[in-house]
C-alpha cells in the first residue's frame, strides 16, 4: 500500500480526525476504529503501524532517521496520535460529562453514527456469498456477546496496567469494539480514567507501553488480513459493529451496580428497555423524539465524515 502525500496544511485533517477518535474511544461502546474507517484512514493507519516494527530498526541503522520518518509515514502517525492525545486530555472529559448529565441524548447520537457505519462499511462489499454473510453473522454475535459480558474487579498492578493496554489498544483499533468497554470489563476504566485525571505519569507511561506494544503486533494480523482477504474483513468488521449496537442502545434498566470511592452510582449489569418502559421504571422523560433526532444527526455526520475520507489530501 502507498500512502497519501500530503502537504503541511494537510496534517490538520488528519489531526481533526484522531481528535474524533480520542473522543469516540472515551465511551465505552465506541470504537474509534470506527472513525477511522468512515474517515478514510483506516487502511493506511494500520499499514503504517505495521511498518513500526523490525524493518524500521534496521532502515533506521543502515540509512537514517529521515528514511525511517518516511518508511513508517511518521508525519501521517505524528499528526494522528496527536489529535487522538489531545482529545483524551480535553474533549473527552466533554464527552464524559455529558455521558453522566445527558446519557440519553448521547448514546441516542452514537446509535445513529455506529448504524450509519454499518451501512459505510458492508457497501464496499460487492457480492455477499455464503462466506461473506457467515463472516458477517459471526462477527455481529462476538461482538453482541462482549457487550453482555459484566465487567470484573482486580486489582491494579503495573503488569496488569499494562497487559490492560495492550488488549484494549486492539479493541480501540477495530471498528465496532470499543477498546473503553474492553478496560470496563478489565476493571481498569476507573483507574485509568483517575490516571489521565491525575496525570499519573507512571501508571500513564507502563499502560502507554502496553499499548505500542498491542498495537506493533495486531496491526501486522489487520495489515494482512486486509491484503489477503479484504471482503472478509470488511464483513467481520461491520458485524462487529452491528453486534456492538447492543451496548449503545439509549435506554437501559440498570440491574446491578457498585458504588464507587466518591459515592457514585456504577451501572455494571444492564438490560435495554423501550423508551415507554424506561419512563415506567425510572420515572423520568425518555426523551424519544430528541433521541431519534440525535440518531438522525449521527447518521448524517457518517456521511459528512465519508465526504471528508474521499479527500484526505484536502483537509
């Protein structure tokens, strides 16, 4: 694969993009994976991230640092990394918020944009033979059976901080499984959430350790997966997606809970439930037709963002 060549200006765009997927990632139940895909980076991010491996030593001792930087398409992970950092630090604390105040209204909004997906991902499929559809099926179950999982309690060690990363790295970089979900089922949510909060650079560095470490392996797997068998892949990926729906539904009935050490309320057993049945329950608006204006917003920002992937050189 040959990677875009962009000028200067043009690394904005790909920063902008890695600032939607550090925001995506911060919610449990979405994929920034996801973003990439229906951005039009997806196939050359995991391309360059598996150029980070054993040939790029060696390129980096017989010719330089320079052909290094082009051999990875350092400028293009540079500029995404970098968008996908500053979103953690900031938006993402936004996007956390409004999960706690208005969690209605923003899984209604991601509902429509991972279905939307969805549709971004299986129509660049163009025929669905029998393998094609079971590979598809199959992806939708694993992914709705990681969804129904309860999430565990362990307790926090810099072997597990960093065996955290580099499983949830591989979760974050595959559309339709949320690498967030993944550290809630760990245990590791909280705490690495209090991490970035606190600015535990320590614990910071080991989980950021685990994931390079995730993410130079499992590309090389995605990388060839893509090459040898791209149909396929597309089909396992927008079944993961559609099996992730599950998690994203806007009205839950919360079934088990914990209390966390500042006397908050978390949910860790939940079913889906109608939005009549939701105002039964809880007493409260369920907000219907606000959500299905969110899910219609999410939908039309899929394809806002597909406009965007046609022209990576642009932006």
């Amino acid at each position: 694969m040959k990677t875009s060549s962009r000028t200067k200006s043009s690394y904005v765009g790909v920063a902008a993009r890695g600032i939607l997927m550090g925001a995506a990632d911060a919610v449990p139940g979405v994929s920034g994976g996801t973003i990439a895909f229906m951005t039009g980076i997806y196939e050359e991010l995991i391309f360059s991230l598996k150029q980070c491996g054993v040939s790029a030593v060696k390129i980096l001792f017989q010719e330089g640092i320079k052909s290094t930087w082009q051999h990875i398409n350092g400028g293009f992970l540079l500029a995404l990394f970098s968008g996908i950092i500053i979103s953690i630090l900031t938006l993402s604390r936004v996007v956390l918020y409004l999960l706690n105040t208005h969690p209605i209204l923003l899984w209604s909004f991601f509902f429509g944009l991972i279905l939307a997906a969805v549709w971004s991902v299986i129509r660049h499929i163009d025929k669905w033979e029998v393998g094609v559809i079971a590979t598809f099926i199959m992806g939708s179950v694993a992914a709705y059976f990681i969804t129904t999982i309860s999430p565990t309690t362990i307790e926090t060690s810099p072997l597990i901080v960093f065996l955290s990363g580099m499983i949830a790295i591989c979760a974050m970089i595959l559309p339709g499984i949320s690498g967030s979900f993944i550290l809630l089922l760990l245990g590791m949510y909280a705490p690495m959430l209090t991490a970035v909060k606190d600015l535990q650079l320590v614990t910071l560095c080991i989980f950021a350790g685990g994931c390079v470490a995730g993410l130079l392996s499992f590309s090389h797997v995605l990388s060839w997966m893509f090459k040898h068998y791209k149909v396929m892949t597309l089909a396992l990926l927008g079944g993961f997606m559609l099996g992730s729906l599950n998690k994203v539904w806007p009205w839950k009935q919360t079934i088990e809970s914990v209390i966390d050490r500042h006397g908050k309320e978390i949910p860790l057993v939940q079913n889906n439930v109608l939005p009549q049945a939701f105002e039964s329950l809880y007493s409260q608006p369920a907000y219907m037709w606000y959500a299905i204006m969110l899910m219609i917003v999410g939908m039309a920002m899929v394809i806002v963002l597909e406009k965007i992937g046609q022209k990576p050189a642009d932006l």
